[in-house]
C-alpha cells in the first residue's frame, strides 16, 4: 500500500474544536491533523468544552483527536495548550509541562524576527460592548442550534438543495454582532500594536480571518483560526508566510482518514489509481 505525505509546515493553529459536544467534528479535524507535521502546534482555547461536558456524549472519535495529539507530541511535535473559556479548568496547571504539551494562558514567539501573540480571546468579553450574544451562542444554546440545523440540513439534502448555517446567519444579520467581531478584531489589534507584536493570534470568536489592521500608531496582522463548528478552519505559518487553511476547500481531505495514504507522492498516487482501475 502506498500513503499520501504529509505537508511539512512549521507552526500550525487550531482553536475551538469543542470536543464533547454535538457540534464538534472530530473525524475533520483527525484527518486535518493526520495531513500535516508541523514542529509546533497551538491549541489555542477551547479545545475540549469543559463548560458542556457530559459523560454520556464523549465518542470515540473526540477520544481520537486526543490521542492524535498526544502522538504528534512523543513524536517531536512542540504543542502549546492556551487555554480557553470553555476549558479554563486547565488554567490551574497554566506552565506545566506535560512531555511536549506545555499549557499556558497565552503566547509569545518570535517567527523569523518577527513578535507573535497568540491568545484566545474570551478576556475581551468583559470590555468590549454587546459581548453577550457570544457567550449564548457558546453555551447549550449554541450546541442546541448546531442539532437543529443538522436535521435541516438533512432535509435539504434529501430535497436536492444546497446546506444552510442558521448560526452564520445570525451572525451576519444581527448588527451586535457584526460589530463585536469588528469590536474584538481592533481592540485585538491595537494592543498587540502599543506592545509592539507584528502578529496578534486569536479564536474564541469563531470567525477565521486574516487582515492587515492598522491605527494611528501602526499596524499588526491580525489573525484568527476560527472553528471547527461549522467553519473547519484552522491557520498555518510556514516558509515566513501566514495561511488561512480551509477544509472545506481541500481536495486531499479524502485521503487523510487513511493510514495507508500516509507518505505517497504525487506519481505514487496517480499510478495507485490507474492500478486500481485496471484491477476493476
């Protein structure tokens, strides 16, 4: 059997994976992680959701991304875990080590000479106006909402029409929101400017992004990983460049779940199929 490399990059961020709830998909962000071997990644906040944990609903599958975490890291992978509001738990063992797994509450790199801050973002709930509507989205209502558009979309599917996210909708309709993202995204932005950060890394909001935001006093790249909810997004840095990865967009995603797709090359792979298809 021949395998599909993995994308060697140097720093890979995921934020708000949600583990233990209905909304979280798992199976994705294990293929995602099995694509990829960055040397360090960031979980950064609200990774298992400590708020909505229950035992009766923890699958196998959110067991798994645990475990592939936990590989990555035996296997030579720095993991910073920056704790969230929906874990914030694990803010008693914030600078402990765990083997490779170092937990904190935030981040300071230099990446090619230049000074990253990698935060969640839930401690701007308490400043930034009509913040209110995050924390009900978050909570049961968001994983209740998540539910009933899965069973929605279930119907469409049948009916032959396209997927719709009721919680995207919301969010862009409702003009609190649209303006505590705007609200969160600057008030980001303009601190890691005054402290003098090139980037400011964030989650929390569910909104992946990446924007040049600037003030009177200078400017910083404002980024945000997302989700992995209903965006399935996550942000990577590699050869001095900063990309928004998209899940939904990648063609190779098939091929991730697989094991034994691991390490094959472009050539390797088009003469796997052309052997498969003879063979049928």
């Amino acid at each position: 059997m021949y395998n599909v490399k993995k994308r060697k990059i140097d720093l890979a961020v995921i934020s708000d994976i949600h583990l233990g709830t209905y909304g979280c998909h798992a199976e994705e962000v294990l293929n995602y992680l099995s694509s990829i071997r960055p040397k360090t990644l960031i979980l950064n906040g609200d990774i298992i959701d400590i708020w909505q944990f229950r035992k009766r609903y923890f699958p196998k599958s959110h067991l798994k991304v645990i475990k592939k975490i936990i590989s990555m890291a035996t296997n030579g992978t720095k993991v910073f875990y920056i704790t969230g509001n929906h874990d914030e738990l694990l803010r008693r063992f914030t600078d402990i080590d765990f083997g490779n797994i170092q937990v904190v509450d935030k981040l300071i790199l230099e990446l090619d000479g230049k000074k990253s801050w990698f935060f969640h973002g839930d401690i701007f709930d308490a400043t930034v106006q009509h913040s209110k509507w995050i924390a009900k989205l978050g909570g049961w209502g968001y994983d209740m909402l998540i539910l009933i558009n899965r069973f929605i979309n279930w119907w469409l599917l049948k009916l032959g029409k396209e997927k719709y996210s009721l919680s995207k909708k919301i969010k862009n309709s409702v003009k609190k929101a649209v303006k505590f993202i705007n609200d969160f995204e600057q008030i980001a932005a303009d601190l890691a400017i005054d402290q003098g950060y090139d980037y400011v890394v964030c989650g929390h909001i569910h909104q992946p992004q990446k924007r040049i935001r600037k003030n009177k006093y200078g400017s910083c790249l404002y980024l945000n990983s997302g989700d992995w909810i209903e965006n399935l997004t996550a942000l990577e840095y590699h050869n001095k460049r900063w990309k928004l990865y998209d899940y939904h967009s990648d063609k190779l995603k098939a091929f991730f779940a697989d094991e034994d797709f691991k390490s094959m090359d472009y050539n390797e792979l088009v003469n796997g199929i052309m052997v498969s298809l003879k063979n049928h």
